[in-house]
C-alpha cells in the first residue's frame, strides 16, 4: 500500500478537507456556494440526479411513463409540461426519479433542465466544461479518494498481522467507507466532468470488488447502493458497465448483496442494454442456474417429484427465487430479446430445464387420519407463488409468439424444446395424479399451452409442421395429465381429499385462480392437435380421451385397447348402485366437455393486445360486451368497478369501456345495469372463465347465483348468445373444437343422457316409477350437456343443414324448461 493514500488523524476532517479542496474552498459553506455555481454553469441536459428514501413524495404521468414503476420529482414535475395529462400524486419507496430518461418517460413530458444525456457529457469532452483548476485539483483527488474507498472494504488483516478485525474497528471502517461513498455521490451530482472521473476510476476489478464488497450487513451498504444509483442512473456508459459486471457476479449479489440486485431493474428494462446482456454475457445462464441453485436450497428431497422444505427457515431463499424470475421477466419484456431467446437453443434448454424440476412439484398423499406436519398452508403458498410468478414473469414471452406476424418456422424451436423437456420430465409417462396423490404443478405444460399461437394452429396448411412437433401420444399423455388436475379439484371440493382440511381448501381455491383457467386451454388446444392426426384409433379420439382420462385410474397404455365411451358409459350406469366417486367423475367429464367447447373468453383476451391493429379494434368491443353482460348480470356495479375488473391485458381506455356500457347496460344513477334485451346472450356456463381479481371466490359465486336466479326470471335460455347475435367469442376456434369431436361418440351419448333425465321428468308427472337409472338424478351435468348440444347445433348448423334437426328430433325435452333444473 502507498504511503500517500494512508490517511492519518481525524478521518472526518480530512474528507470533508479533501471536497473542500476539489471546489477551492476553505470552508463548508464556501464549498456549497462553489458547488453552486458549478451547477449552475453545466448544460441542462442528462438525467435527474434525485433519489428517494422511504415514504417520499413523487409525480406519476399515466400519459408520459413508459410504465408504472417510472416517477418524476416535484421539482421535475411542475415543470415539465402535463397539461391535460392524468397524474397522480405517491408516495415512494425508494428509487430515483426518471426525468431525462426516455427508456422510463417520454421525452415531452421531461422538464427543462432534464434530457437524454449526450454522449458528448458522459466521455473525455465532459472534463473541458470544468473550470481548469478545479479539473487539475479533481483529477488529483478523485482517485485518492477512490483508493480511500479501497482500503476501506476489506478488512485489514496485514496491516495489524491480526487473524481477526476487533469489532470496533469493523465498525469504523465500514462508516468511513459510507462517507466517502456520500461524498462521491455529492460529486456525482455536481457536474458531467466530475462523475466522468469517478466513472473512470471505477472499472474492471475495482468495480468488481466493490460490488461484492456491498453485502447487506456492512454499515455501507446503503451509501453504496445510492452511490452506485446515481452514476448507473446518470451516465449511460457506466450503465453498460456496472449491468455486464453486475451478470458476471450475478449469483454473488444475489446471495450477499439483494440491496444491490434490486439495482437490476435500472438497466435490464433498457432495450440495448438488455439484448447485449442476453447475447454476449449469457444474462439467462447466469440467471437461471441461480434459479436452480436456490431451488436446491429449499428442496426436501427430489427423487420422484420435487417436495419442499418448511419455508419459516429459508423465507429470505423464497424471497430470491423470486427476485431471479423477477429478473427474467424484466429481460423478457424487450421484444428483440424474446426473439433471440427463440433463436438460442442454450437459453432455451436453460428454460425448460428449471421447468423440468418443476414438474407435478409439490405432490399430495392422501390420508385419511394422519396429518403431514411438514406441509403447512404457508409452504403451499409459496409453490403456488413460484409457478405462477414463472408464468407470470414469461408472460411478455407468451405474447410475443401469440402476435399475428409470428410464423411456425420461429416458434417452432419453443415448443419443440418445451416438448421435448415434458418427454423427459420424471414421471411423465408413468406417474400422474391418482386417487392417493396428485399435484397441481406443471410449470412446462402450462407454459406451452400460454405461448401457443392460436390463429397458426388453426391454419390447415400447417397441419403437417404441427404434427411434427406435436406427437399423437405426447398429447395424450398432456390430456390425461390435465384433465388429472382438473379432477384432483373436483375431488379436493367433493370431499375426497381431507386431509390438512384448510391447507387443501386453501389450495383447491389457488388452483381456480392461477391455473384452472390454462388447464382449460391446454385442452382446448391439445384436443385440436389431436385431431389432426386422425383419429382412427379410439385411443388417440378427443372424446374418449376426455373421458379415459376423468374415470381411470391408471397411466394410458398404447397397447391396452380402450373400451369405447359408449360402451363404457352403458356399463357404468347400468346399475342402480353407482358409487360417489363415479358419480363426481361423471359430473366432471360433461363440466370439462362444456367448459373445454364453451370457454372463448380466455383465448379471446391471449389474442388481443392493444399492440395488434386491426384484430384488436374487432375483437375488443365483442369480448368487452360479453364480459359486461356476464358481470353485470350480477348486480348494479360503477364505471370505475367495471374498469377495475376489465382483464388489464386488454388496456381498454375509458372510451371504449363507455362504449360496450352504452351497448349492453343503462345507467342508473352512479351505477349500471343490464338493459333487458343483454339477458338473452347471458351465459349460465361462462361463469369460471370470467377474471374477476378483486372479488373473492366465495363473494363471486353469491353474486353468480343471484344472476342465474335474475335470469331465470327473464325468461331466457340462459345458453348464450347464437353465432347469428355476433356475440360469440373465438367462433372459428369454437368450430375447430367442434369439428374435433367428430368421429367420437358424443351424440349417442348425449342423446341417451337427455332421454334418460327426460322419462324420468315424465314419469315424476305420471307420479309413476316404472323405470329408474342412476344418471336421472343428474341434473347438474344434464345442463352442461345441454349447453354442449346448443354449441353443437349451433356450430353446425351454418355447415349442415339437416344437422340441428336431426339432433333435436331425438330429443323429447324442450330446451328452455331444463335449464332451470330442480
Ligand atoms: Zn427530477
Ligand atoms: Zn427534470
Ligand atoms: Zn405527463
């Protein structure tokens, strides 16, 4: 160490000698007025240096921020232009305000003094805008302080030949290492050449070390992360810098320092910075290994499927998982990286490999007296968290391939990836949820079905390429895992599974919010690709798929011939003693077929962003109309109620809101209601697809009762809107799903299943009982299956003719008497 940087005597003193020398001062205040006037001499120009602490005060500008997290301070913000702009006054907690930054605020609505920095004030040039003096004095002291920092953030061990630093010592070190960092930073703010000499100084390893130095216990680590704020904020070089550093040592800040990962989102929500971080430092290596890492962390064991430790000890591992997807999902956000991440096999099989561990985490045993001390309610909610957080966070992705230009050809890697990960997950083939154990999880699944291209599936000509990606058995299994899930709920609702009583309630409720919803569409889709391989074997037909799927128990087997659903069907109801368990399955299987032909709503909001013209402008006002009728259906609710439920992923703005309101409701005071002629394209079956966050399941359904009850009174099918109204969602994807079902049996089986119900009513008016069959009690699943019968017929009718008449001529049982059931 040289002897010059040892600064002996009053620390304190010294520094505050050393800033006073750089401005030419002999006192603080004359330092201040100094620092003044260089201020005052800079251009206006570069990015607002001011920072938050806790609780406070900053400008929101729905009109001038790029998104929500992006804020101006009130000096900025009175004045910057706003006139007319929608604005919010909030409070903050933490961060820095983004006037001058384009990548957080649209440049109109910057203040005078603020702007995109020019390269000119953030290389060499910025050094002739100091006074010469104070250029010479700065150039001299700068890199004495830096070195002051140096000395500063490891302990010195040498020095006093000591094993261990005394405590006290420790302590004084560290404190003078957060007054040098403030003092920097008060440079920082002064002026374009100073924070030029701070930035050269703090390069490669000094950099590095710094970084891993900022551990959340030192005494420093606040100062250092405001420090390292500010010039990361203000010089779009160091920028560059600190974000390739920052990856490079990536799992290390994320285990010591999470003060500085939060750092993250300042330059992983800049395009460029972004795009080089993915495609020349491996920004998803070094973030998704981090994942796997922490997984280790808090996995139990993971010889069959992953079961996780109680999360009380290892909240902070939890804490960071989730701030790694956090991450990726800030890197996903960027268009050109979502193209190269589809173009890179490396960060693709990175992807699918965490998904893979994810597979059917998390598993239920049933048992019946013991309860699992282990599985608390709060470890179930931390699974539930990750996997939708995951899906969450790629979710940028998922609409990526969604968008109408995307082609085959380039999602093709994805999916192929994806499938290939699910092929090989643990299990896969052998293990799915049964009446013992299940779970909820299938990240990867999940994640295909969210990121498939809807209008690509439907085009025929692609038939072939979807084919190839997609092999006949790999969807079966995908159907029979799916619909598992969708069983082990029913069966968690019917009873079936008591175990922990409230962590499993807890959990059934979780599944309905976060994924039932995909499930569905995973369905939907995989029982459209399974038709375009033909559905010659019965095995492999849509229909008995569904339905092998919801009553065995057993893995599919390629070799064992399936019974046919007819012939299933006749043998399982023959019998007067039919057992709570079929009958819960029985319900479930004309639930799924309903919902799997029924529920548009969820394809139709993937399809449509505001992004894409001219779909959006012809989709949007139909799914607002439909989503209104089914919503106010309910009861009287506000403007501002109706646009807090409204799916955000639409981004509809007020006007368009006001318009579907005029179309299908009436104002009455401050509230809305239904006009009287909306009833009629009320659906009693689309209640689950509806998105409705801010109401809690139990509230969501007394206000769905009362609307099933309000419709019965307007006497109305309660079955929809027809295709002739224009208010059907999705109707080609409908056509396709119906088209799907071609071959299987599913007319007999409607037709037995109404003929059934239908000489049971007859008989309770002959007050006779000649006949009975366990199926006539069903009437629950008797409306469903009318609900797919209308879908039939009306997606048929357009194409066949004689089709709605042949069907109805088997039917003895008016539609609209049925539908209210008993
Ligand atoms: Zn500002
Ligand atoms: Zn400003
Ligand atoms: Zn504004």
């Amino acid at each position: 160490m040289e002897a010059e940087h040892v600064w002996d005597g009053d620390f304190d003193k010294r520094l505050e000698s050393c800033i006073w020398e750089i401005f030419g001062a002999q006192s603080e205040e004359e330092a201040a007025a100094r620092e003044a006037e260089l201020k005052e001499s800079q251009p206006r120009a570069g990015v607002c240096p001011v920072q938050w602490g806790q609780q406070d005060v900053a400008f929101r500008c729905l009109d001038c921020e790029l998104d929500s997290n992006c804020i101006q301070c009130c000096d900025c913000f009175f004045k910057a232009p706003h006139e007319g702009h929608e604005v919010a006054l909030i409070r903050t907690v933490g961060g820095s305000c983004d006037c001058g930054d384009p990548h957080s605020w649209a440049p109109s609505g910057f203040c005078p003094e603020h702007c995109e920095t020019p390269q000119r004030l953030d290389n060499e040039e910025s050094l002739d805008l100091l006074p010469p003096l104070l250029r010479t004095r700065a150039e001299a002291l700068v890199p004495e302080l830096m070195a002051q920092v140096d000395q500063r953030l490891t302990p010195r061990l040498r020095m006093h030949g000591l094993r261990n630093e005394a405590e006290a010592d420790k302590t004084i070190r560290e404190k003078q290492a957060a007054l040098v960092f403030g003092a920097l930073r008060r440079l920082g703010e002064a002026a374009f050449g100073l924070r030029y000499l701070v930035v050269q100084e703090l390069q490669g390893d000094r950099l590095a070390n710094w970084m891993k130095a900022g551990v959340d216990e030192a005494l420093f680590s606040e100062a250092l992360e405001r420090f390292f704020l500010l010039y990361v904020q203000v010089s779009p070089c160091f920028k560059r810098t600190f974000a390739k550093t920052f990856i490079r040592q990536y799992d290390q800040i994320l285990q010591d320092a999470p003060r500085l990962d939060a750092l993250g989102v300042q330059f992983l929500t800049i395009p460029e910075v972004a795009v080089e971080l993915v495609a020349k430092e491996d920004a998803f290596g070094a973030l998704l290994s981090a994942a796997n890492r922490l997984l280790t962390s808090v996995v139990d064991h993971e010889d069959e499927n992953m079961v996780f430790q109680d999360p009380e000890p290892l909240q902070t591992n939890w804490e960071k998982l989730r701030s790694v997807f956090h991450s990726v999902g800030f890197l996903c956000f960027h268009k050109s990286v979502c193209e190269h991440i589809l173009k890179t096999p490396s960060v693709l099989e990175a992807i699918a490999e965490v998904l893979q561990r994810l597979w059917r985490m998390s598993p239920q045993q049933r048992a019946i007296v013991r309860h699992v001390l282990y599985e608390t309610r709060q470890l179930q909610i931390q699974v539930f968290t990750l996997e939708s957080e995951i899906l969450r966070y790629f979710f940028t992705l998922c609409d990526f391939c969604r968008r109408p230009q995307a082609t085959l050809e380039e999602l093709q890697p994805l999916y192929a990836w994806l499938v290939a990960s699910l092929q090989d997950s643990r299990g896969f083939l052998s293990s799915f949820n049964n009446a013992s154990a299940a779970s909820f999880h299938l990240p990867a699944l999940r994640l295909l079905t969210l990121s498939l291209n809807f209008e690509l599936l439907l085009d025929p000509s692609l038939a072939d390429s979807w084919r190839k990606i997609f092999p006949r058995d790999f969807l079966v299994t995908c159907i029979m895992h799916t619909v598992r899930t969708l069983r082990f709920e029913a069966e968690i609702r019917a009873g079936w599974w008591v175990r922990n009583g409230e962590s499993m309630r807890a959990q059934h409720v979780d599944y309905r919010t976060k994924f039932r919803q995909t499930d569905i569409m995973t369905l939907q889709a995989f029982m459209i690709l399974l038709h375009m391989h033909g559905s010659e074997d019965t095995a492999c037909e849509p229909l008995s798929c569904l339905w092998t799927a919801v009553f065995s128990d057993d893995a599919p087997s390629a070799s064992k011939p399936e019974a046919s659903v007819w012939t299933s069907w006749r043998r399982q109801w023959v019998e007067n003693a039919v057992s709570e368990q079929t009958r819960t399955r029985f319900r479930l299987f004309w639930l799924i077929l309903c919902q799997v032909l029924n529920e548009m709503f969820p394809i139709e909001v993937a399809a449509c962003r505001r992004d894409w013209e001219p779909r959006y402008s012809y989709r949007c006002p139909v799914i607002l109309q439909r989503f209104l009728i089914q919503v106010l259906a309910t009861g009287p609710l506000s403007l501002s109620e109706l646009a807090n439920m409204v799916p955000k992923e639409l981004q509809v703005r007020e006007g368009q809101l006001a318009e579907a309101l005029e179309a299908v409701a009436t104002r009455q005071d401050a509230r809305y209601v239904l006009k009287q002629r909306s009833w009629q394209h009320f659906d009693i079956c689309m209640a689950e697809a509806m998105p409705i966050r801010s109401w809690r399941d139990g509230t969501w359904r007394e206000r769905q009762h009362r609307a099933e009850e309000k419709a019965l009174a307007q006497e109305v099918s309660m079955l929809g809107p027809r295709r002739a109204d224009g208010l059907t969602l999705a109707p080609a994807w409908q056509d396709h799903l119906v088209e799907s079902l071609c071959n299987s049996e599913l007319v007999p089986l409607v037709v037995d299943f109404i003929e059934i119900q239908s000489s049971f009513r007859q008989d309770k008016e002959a007050q006779s009982s000649v006949w009975r069959h366990p199926a006539q009690h069903e009437d629950g699943s008797l409306l469903h299956c009318l609900k797919v019968l209308d879908i039939l017929s009306d997606a048929q009718s357009p194409h066949v003719p004689g089709a709605p008449a042949t069907l109805t001529a088997h039917l003895r049982l008016p539609v609209t008497a049925a539908t209210g059931g008993d």
